[in-house]
C-alpha cells in the first residue's frame, strides 16, 4: 500500500499566508514559487503545524494583524484535518471515515522527519549516519572501535618504522669491510707454536746462567777443600777422595756448560711483530663489519615495523569489507547509500561531496523509509537546483510514488503555483474561512 498523501490544502491567516488553496500532484514535485518574504515557506510551515501537533507550533500561527486562521487538509486515506487558530489558542479536528480522532491518530502515519527535513539535512555526518544504521538495524560500532585502534596501532608502528630506516640509513656503511667477520684462528695458532718456542727458548737462555752459576759454586768449592788440605791433613784421604769426586763433577759441569752454551749460541728467536700487526687489523676490519652489522640490523628492525604496518593494514582492509559486506545484506533504503568512516555515503560520495539534488533524493528515500506510511515530503529552498536538476529529481519522486511539495524563489514555469503577499497570484481569495 502505498503512504498516505495530501489530496488538497487550504489555508488562510497562518503567518505570512493570507489564503492558499492548493492541489499538488499526487506523485512527483509540486513547486512553490515566488520572491523572498511573500509567504512560501509559511505554505510548508502550516503543513507542519496542522499534522505535526504541538511539537511543530510556533509562539504565534496566526498572520500579523489577524485574530484568527485556519488549516484545512484532506488527506488520501480519507482523513481531513483543520487546525484553527484564534487569540485563545489552537484547536484540531481530526475526522474521516473511520470516525474521529487526535494528533494520536495523525502520530500513526506522520513522519516528523518528512515534515521537517531540513532536520535530517542540517544533521552531522555521525547523526545522520546513525539515523541510517538504527533504521536497518545495523550496528558497526564493534568494527568501528576495532578499526580506530588497528589505525591508531599501526600510525605507531609507521613511525617506529621511520625513525628506526633514519637511524640505519644515517648510519655509515663501508663497502669494502662488507657484512663477514674475519677469523684469525689460523693466525693464532701459528702466533702460539711461535711463543711456546720463543718461552722454550728462554728457558734454555735461564739454564745457562744456572749451569754458570753451579760452576762458580764449584769452583768456589774446591777452593775451600784445598784450603783445607793443610789443615785437615788427617783427613787428607778423604779430602783427596772429595777433591776427585769434586773434580768429576767439575769436568761434567763443565762439559754440560759448553753444551749449553753451544745450544744457547745457535737458538733463534721467531719474529711475532708481523702476526701481531695481522691481528690488530683484524680487530679493525672486523670493527668495520660490526658497524655494518649494525646497521643491517637497524635496517632489518624498520622492515619488521614495516611488514607489521603492511599487516595491520590488511586488518583494517578485512574491517573495512566485513562493513561493506553487512551494508550489502542489509536492506537499504535507497541504492547506493553506504556507511564510510561514519559518514553516510551514497553512490561513494560522502554527504558534503553529494549534489544538492542527491542529498534530497538521500534525505527523502531515509524518510520515507523510516515510516512508509507517509507518501509525501516537504522541501524548502529549491532554488539551489538547476533546472536541469529539478527535472531529474521529479521524475525521480516519480518513479518512487513520492509527493514532495517545495518551495523555490522562482515564477517560472517550473512552479505549480506563485505566491505573492501570501496570496496565489492570478487566484482572486476564497471566502473567508468559517469556524466550526
């Protein structure tokens, strides 16, 4: 079944109208034309008052220098509705075929947002793009929190990945000392065969002076025993076996003297000055490779971050299309429409981006499709529309069944009718309204 609709409206002393009666078309757009300040917006604002009940009520209906108006309007289920007004106050009537009732009967088929829509139109993007989300039962709240911090993660990691490729490409890097350390175990056991035979070799050098010194020590021994032989004359047997035993040992001390001295004359020392000087360039190259190293592994750490970036953004891509994807099961009201950062899109443009024509024909569909009951909307302000544009969104309404009735600062051709002083120009005024 298709909402309900405006059949016709009068209206007479209701701000800046002083009579209107009109009969828009039952689908499409009925325009509203004239200059600035001669009463179309007034049109629209009295249709808010008679159906939206006192939420819609300004301080003062009635037109300046009038003590009272009215609003009549017929509805196409068969409902009328006459909201007067006079100094006391405002009164509705709400009749039809089912008999009557109030504003609680209107509330049944009335959208306050399809009365008001410049309420939708002047929303933030989060306000209209929860209104979106409430109205297909969708919540991405979840997807939304995860995906602030898989970005606030992953700006983090950007900046550790650039700080840490800086640091390493600050750093030297020497070619010609490369990535491979040296090993100079080679070098060091041929260095320690020469120390141990050098250490061999000294110790030979120490036993001569103590061969020497055990020859001086003899020496001075037989000395003391021939010193002797006159005193000890009765021990002269003996002494004189000493001497002899001295005297053999005297002679093999000394042939181990010259032996010594002969394997002490022919030793060579083995020159380490060169194998030390290889070593400590080793140390220097291989402190050149460590810087490189280094700098390798600095380099490795901002590739790291670099591949957790990469990660962290494939997650967000997944968060992005697991949205996408509940936005395409879930039944929109107007193809195209979409939820993008929070902001509500429609055919991928985010709403500042949107013509002023799509952000009607957005604005229109959500209305309608929070309560399909009502078949009509009010629109205020066409003239940003070219012709061109107006065209395309009537038919638009068209195709959809909608009544839009709008306003435009325009006498054109393009006008249902044209206000001027509150009046349909080239309509003489209706009998003054009569009060039940």
């Amino acid at each position: 079944m298709s909402g309900v609709k405006i059949v016709s409206l009068d209206i007479e002393n209701v701000k800046r109208v002083q009579a209107v009666s009109l009969e828009p078309a039952a689908a499409g757009l009925t325009v509203i034309g004239g200059d600035n300040n001669q009463g179309k917006t007034s049109v629209l604002d009295a249709i808010m008052v008679a159906l939206g009940g006192e939420s819609k009520m300004p301080s003062n209906a009635l037109r300046e220098g009038t003590d009272k108006g009215a609003i009549t309007i017929e509805l196409s289920n068969g409902i009328t509705v006459q909201r007067t007004f006079t100094g006391r106050g405002s009164y509705l009537k709400v009749s039809g075929a089912n008999g009557h009732g109030g504003q609680s009967l209107l509330n049944e088929f009335v959208n306050t947002f399809a009365l008001d829509l410049s309420t939708f139109l002047g929303a933030s993007d989060k306000e209209r793009a929860n209104i979106l989300m409430g109205l297909i039962g969708l919540d991405l709240t979840p997807l939304d929190e995860k995906y602030k911090k898989l970005y606030a993660d992953r700006e983090a990691v950007g900046r550790l990945a650039t700080r840490a490729k800086a640091h390493a490409e600050a750093m030297p890097f020497d070619a010609e000392a490369g990535l491979v350390p040296m090993t100079p175990t080679d070098i060091m056991d041929e260095l320690q065969r020469k120390l141990a035979k050098n250490a061999a070799n000294a110790n030979l050098r120490a036993n001569v002076v103590r061969v020497q010194e055990s020859v001086e020590a003899a020496e001075a021994r037989l000395s003391s025993r021939r010193k002797r032989v006159a005193e000890l004359r009765a021990a002269l047997a003996e002494a004189e076996t000493d001497e002899a035993n001295e005297q053999i040992r005297l002679a093999d001390t000394r042939r181990d003297l010259v032996t010594t001295q002969s394997n002490a004359q022919s030793l060579q020392d083995e020159d380490v000055a060169a194998l030390k000087a290889k070593i400590g360039e080793i140390d220097a190259a291989n402190a050149r490779v460590r810087k490189n190293l280094e700098r390798e592994k600095a380099l490795t750490e901002a590739e790291g971050h670099k591949e957790e970036y990469a990660g962290l953004t494939d997650q967000m891509k997944d968060i992005l299309a697991e949205k996408q994807r509940l936005l395409e099961q879930a039944a929109l009201p107007l193809p195209g429409l979409g939820i993008a950062d929070s902001v509500l899109t429609y055919d991928g443009r985010a709403w500042d981006c949107m013509s002023h024509s799509a952000q009607l024909r957005v604005a229109t569909a959500i209305c309608r499709a929070i309560k399909p009951s009502q078949g009509f909307v009010l629109l205020d302000k066409l003239e940003a529309m070219d012709m061109a544009t107006l065209r395309e969104f009537g038919v638009w309404l068209e195709a959809e069944g909608l009544q839009a009735i709008a306003t435009r600062v325009s006498k054109g051709g393009e006008c249902s009718i044209v206000i001027s002083d509150g009046m349909v120009e080239g309509v003489k005024q209706k009998k003054e309204i009569t009060f039940d």
